[in-house]
C-alpha cells in the first residue's frame, strides 16, 4: 500500500466582495489530489482536499517541500501498524521533518490541504464515511450527523445597499438557517449599525445576527464598537482585534459581557493554546473557530482539542471557520458545536452534498464514503479533472 501521486492545481475563487481587511478579487485556493494504489470498485483510492478561503494557494509550498518529502519516503513508514491503511499521523510527521517550530504561516496551509487529502483516502479505504470513522478513533464511537451551521455572509461589495443586504439575509432564512452574519469594520461605525438594524428588521423569533470585524480594530475602535454592540442581542461579536493580539481579546472582555469568537486565523495548537492562555476567552459563552484546513490539518486539530480540555474547554465551543466538508466530519465525529457555512460564496468549494436541506438551522450529514465530496455535484467534477 502506498502513495502513488500527489497532485496540485491553484484555482481562482476571486469574487468583488471584501471584507472589513481584504477583497476577494484575486483570491486562490490549491485544489489537491492524493492518488493511491489501493483499488476500491476497480478504481484506484482518491483523497481530496482545499483550502479555505481568506488564504492563497500554497502549490508552490507543496511542490517544494511536502510533497516530495512524502513521496521519497519509504512506503512502509507511512501506514499503520496492522498494515492496512495509510496513517494521517505518519504522513504528518513526514511532511514536517526538517521543518523548524513557530512561524506557522502559510505552510499550515500547505500542510492542511494535504492532510485533508490523505484523511479523505484513509476513510475511503476504511469504506466509511470520515466522521465514523473518527467517531470510532477519537470520540465515542457513535457521530452526531445532525449539525448546527450559520449563514456567512453580508460582505461588502459595490452597488449594495440596505435593500439588498436584506434580500440576502431573508434568502437565508428562507433555506432554513436560523443565525446569519455579517460583516463589519469597512464602514463607519454608524454605518454599520444602520446596516444590523435592517438585519434585525427581517429576522424573526429564534434568528439572531452574529458579526465579524476580521481582525480589523485597534483597541479603541474595538471597544467602541464594542460599546455599541452591546445593546443587541447578537449570537458573537468575532475577531475584533489581530488574532495574535491576545492583550486586546482579554481586555475587550470587559466592555463586552455578550458572547464574542476568534481563532479562524491561529494556525497551530501552540497559538489556539495562547489565546486559551491570555486571551481572556470565556468558556461559557464564546466561540472558537480554529480551521484544520488552514492550521496543519486534523492531525493538528485532534492536538488543539485534547489541549482545550485539558483547559476545560468543551469541543462544543467550537465551530469552525471555512464552511467545508472536512469541518462537518469532525464536527458529526467529535462533538463540535456546529460549523460556518457559505450559502451563495466560494461555490463549489462551499456548501453541502447534493439534496443536503438546512432545517431549523441544521443539516443531517449523509452517510457518503470519505469526506463526502462524491456527492457534490459540481465540486467533485472539478476534482475529477486533477485526478485526470
């Protein structure tokens, strides 16, 4: 059993929405196939794996250095013990020898979407569905298929106006979704109220707003707004601050009672255990959203979890940014408390599986080999094309 190939492709996702700190126009993502030689149906196994979006493809990265250090090692040094499977473990190890601690950057990214790939052939070895099989590994041994998700979404762009911000919301609600976001921080702080006013007009009983400043403010801008935020009853206020910015995520607890969320930009067990350190999160009421396509992958994932319980944290804290199919396994496998989800963004790569509703803010997770990408339609054609 080995690993065959493994393949790269960079494609645009570029959109003329932007958010408080970026926009889209130029965005990328790799697009990653990991070919074994291990048949299944008379068809060789296939992994699949993205990146999410906010982050460029990392193909150069890839080619450079994780993908030949995977393929030149020895076959055998990559499976498991009984021999019948790849190890996501061992594979990880391999594509971070020689590889120095800190500055996590973008090659957790690179990273990421490989170890998403290699989890994908792993479940489809295994012929289960991704969060059995982690559920079996690593939880309690029965998944949890019914799964919290919110509507990410009220970007800025050119020619919105409150009308449409409100079409948009209202179609989220129409599909069954019962918290939606928007962002915040690339207009004046009036502006941006007047916009979460006419949010809250069209939302009902039960719906609420989170909003997100990705990353935005400086302490000041970060309070007052803060101040401001503070007569709604919002599901979070996200990433005020710089992520690694932990001395204002602590502060800004204390002009902020109501529930606030970040990580989507800690890229490593060591930096998710800092903000639990001295970011002053409150484990009763904020969010996590750590991404493990963007921060080395699940191996490093199941770390973060087993470093957030050590501090009392609950896998139920956290709901993960990047609205991808990877995040749903672990969240129906291991208990998370539900996952971001791009209704209209960063199609295909965004959404569910083909026929997947949202009911009453949930979805239920089919039972599809893998991660699931086969049954998304128009993801999986592009997929096909790098497996070609």
């Amino acid at each position: 059993m080995k690993i065959l190939e493994i393949r790269e492709k960079t494609v645009p996702i570029s959109s003329p929405i932007r958010n408080a700190y970026i926009d889209f126009s130029k965005m990328t993502l790799s697009l990653v196939a990991v070919v074994t030689d291990v048949i299944r149906d008379g068809k060789p196994v296939i992994g699949y794996g993205f990146n999410s979006n906010g982050r460029y493809g990392q193909g150069k990265l890839m080619r450079e250095r994780f993908i030949p250090r995977v393929l030149e090692a020895a076959p055998e040094s990559l499976i498991n013990d009984a021999g019948d499977n790849l190890d996501p473990h061992k594979i990880w190890n391999c594509m971070f020898t020689n590889e120095k601690p800190g500055g996590h950057g973008e090659r957790s990214v690179a990273i990421g979407t490989i170890d998403m790939a290699v989890w994908d052939a792993v479940a489809k070895i295994a012929g289960k569905p991704l969060f059995q099989l982690l559920a079996e590994r690593y939880g309690n041994g029965t998944p949890d298929r019914n799964i919290f998700v919110y509507a990410a979404g009220g970007y800025y762009y050119p020619g919105q106006n409150h009308d449409k911000l409100k079409d948009e919301m209202r179609s989220y609600i129409d599909r069954g979704y019962t918290v939606v976001k928007k962002k915040i921080g690339g207009a004046s702080l009036d502006e941006d109220l007047r916009r979460i006013d006419s949010i809250l007009s069209v939302l009902g009983d039960g719906q609420k707003l989170a909003v997100d400043a990705n990353g935005r403010f400086d302490l000041d801008t970060a309070i007052k707004y803060a101040k401001a935020l503070s007569q709604y009853d919002l599901f979070w206020y996200e990433e005020p601050g710089d992520p690694l910015d932990f001395e204002l995520q602590a502060t800004l607890r204390n002009y902020y009672p109501n529930p606030m969320a970040t990580g989507e930009d800690l890229f490593s067990m060591q930096d998710a255990r800092n903000l639990i350190r001295y970011g002053g999160m409150r484990a009763d009421r904020d969010w996590l959203q750590f991404d493990c396509a963007l921060s080395y992958g699940l191996v490093e994932y199941l770390r973060t979890l087993d470093m957030l319980h050590e501090h009392g944290w609950s896998a139920k804290r956290c709901i993960p940014h990047g609205g991808h199919q990877m995040s749903l396994n672990i969240a129906a496998g291991l208990g998370l408390g539900g996952n971001e989800s791009y209704p209209d963004l960063f199609q295909p790569y965004g959404g569910f599986p083909d026929g997947v509703k949202v009911v009453n803010g949930h979805i239920l997770l089919p039972e599809l080999p893998g991660i699931g990408f086969e049954g998304k339609a128009d993801l999986y054609a592009e997929m096909r094309k790098i497996a070609e």
